[in-house]
C-alpha cells in the first residue's frame, strides 16, 4: 500500500516538476523536491523499491534543474 501511495506522489512530483521546466518557473522546484522526498519516505515504508526509487530519480533530476538555473550555490 505504501509503495502505491508513493508512487501516486511520484506521479504529483513529475507533473509539478514538469510545469517548473518551464522559464520562469524554477522557482517551484523549492516545491517539487520536498513533495519527492515525502514521496521517498513514504517509499522507504513499503517492501517494495519502485516508488522510492521513483522519487528519488525525480529528487535528483529536479535538484540539477535548480543547480543549472542558479538556485542552488
């Protein structure tokens, strides 16, 4: 059950994440990297590793999002 739920929060991340590629919107990866780190505890929950491992794919994609755009350092 909790690798569904985490995977439904993966789901809600990449959308998110998605919308914030666009310019001027890379501010919401502030948003969207907390959303994929619940998304990853909830996974780390479950028996299972595909929605954590979702998450965390997503974590990294949209933290080098937020490096490349001057967000971070």
């Amino acid at each position: 059950m909790f690798n569904i739920i985490s995977i439904l929060i993966g789901l809600v991340t990449l959308v998110l994440g998605l919308v914030a590629f666009v310019p001027l919107l890379g501010w919401m990866n502030w948003l969207v990297i907390p959303i994929g780190i619940v998304g990853a505890a909830v996974g780390a929950l479950s028996s299972s590793n595909g929605g954590r491992n979702l998450n965390l794919v997503l974590i990294v994609i949209f933290a080098v999002r937020l490096m490349l755009g001057g967000g971070i350092f």
